[in-house]
C-alpha cells in the first residue's frame, strides 16, 4: 500500500513540476511584454529555476538510486530562486517586523539546527565509517536551503501585506517544501519510508501544486499594465 501511494504520488508531482516548467518557458518568451526591468529580472530567474526542477524530475526518473545527477538541477533551481526573492526583498521598501514576526524566525531557526544537530548526533557520528559524506551534505543542505528561502520569501510578503498573488503561494511552497525537506531527511536518517514517507512527499505535491496555482494566476494576467503586473507580486 506504501509502494503505491509513494508511486502515484511521485507521478502525480512529476506531471505538475513538467507542467510548471511549461508554462515557465513560455512565460519567458512572453517576458517582453513586461516593461518594468526589477519584475522582469525577478520573473525570469524565477522561470528558469522552474525549468530547473522540471529537468530534475525527468532526470530522477533515470536513477534508483539518491543522491544522483538530479540534484544539480535541483540545487541549481534553489540558487535561482534565492537569488529572485533576496534582490527582490532588496528593492522593496522595508516595514519593521512585529515581535511575532521575530519569534516565529528565531524558533524555525533553533528547531531546524537542533534538529539537524540530533540527527546527527544519534545516526550519522555512530556510524560514521559508513556514511556517504554527498548524502549527508544534501541532507542538510536542502532543508536549510529551503528554510533560508521560506523565510526570505515570508519576510517580502510581510513587507507587500497582502493575502494574495502571485509570491502569497510561493511563500506556501516554500513552507510546504521546508517541512516536507526536514521529514525526508529524518527519513532518510532512520531509512524508514512508511508513513512519513508519504507525508513528505505529499507535502512536496502540495507545494508544487500551490506553484503552480501562482504561476497559472500569473500568466493569466501578463497582458495586464506594469503597475497591475508589480501588485502581483
């Protein structure tokens, strides 16, 4: 029942990550129709980092085994896309962050290094004589990536206060990758699958799906004048 649920949903994220890239490319072909540089230079990074992911999953399809050639697209999607939102915070104007705000980054950062420290400490130090060093690298690598991005992309959605557009569900993505990266690795610390297994890679499709979401409202309204075109983001 695992086996084939981890199939199908694989499959699933598969077709969505294709389609993702898709429409990625011919948003990039379309990107003249954009006047303002700081969008454009936002949008295509952003385009290219999804055709990225998209090369990746073609490319996981070719291996049974992890990590393999995938990841350089994966890692080199991630890249792109930290690069988009940091020059986008950059640019944008800054509000002051609340002490909520302040709060919930400290404590995401303390729980994901306390974490990471754990795993370590009770599944890799023991059995160090055994462990693929490129495995345990990627392992930390992708849920600090990603968390380094969620908060980036959560912090400009603080400064643009609106529950809506096109970064309201990359910021969803990035959360829903950030958690789904911190239960793989777990997973991959205790090699057991089973449920959890399940849940991460759900949680990945979801987050994928939320992309897509943001990308299709996107495409949808790049006739629409500059300044409509930079409140959508």
């Amino acid at each position: 029942m695992i086996e084939q649920l981890k199939t199908i949903i694989g499959n699933i994220t598969i077709i969505v990550v294709v389609l993702l890239s898709i429409i990625a490319a011919r948003i990039l072909f379309r990107l003249k129709l954009l006047i303002h540089s700081k969008i454009k230079f936002f949008i295509r990074l952003i385009c290219i980092g999804m055709i990225s992911y998209g090369i990746a999953e073609l490319v996981y399809l070719k291996y049974a085994e992890w990590p393999n050639p995938s990841d350089i697209f994966n890692i080199s999607g991630d890249i792109l896309f930290l690069i988009a939102f940091s020059y986008l915070y950059i640019k944008s104007e800054k509000k002051e962050l609340t002490f909520k705000d302040i709060k919930m980054i400290i404590f995401t950062l303390v729980f994901t290094i306390s974490l990471l420290v754990y795993l370590s400490y009770v599944f890799i130090l023991p059995n160090i004589a055994d462990v693929n060093l490129l495995e345990i690298v990627l392992d930390f690598y992708y849920p600090i990536s990603s968390l380094i991005l969620f908060l980036i992309v959560f912090l400009y959605q603080i400064n643009k206060n609106e529950k809506k557009g096109f970064i309201f569900y990359i910021v969803l993505d990035a959360f829903f990758s950030y958690v789904a990266n911190m239960i793989y690795v777990y997973n991959d610390f205790t090699e057991n699958y089973g449920v959890l297994g399940i849940l991460s890679d759900s949680l990945y499709l979801l987050g994928f799906l939320f992309l897509l979401l943001g990308l299709l409202l996107f495409f949808i309204r790049m006739y629409d004048n500059n300044e409509i075109m930079l409140k959508q983001i």
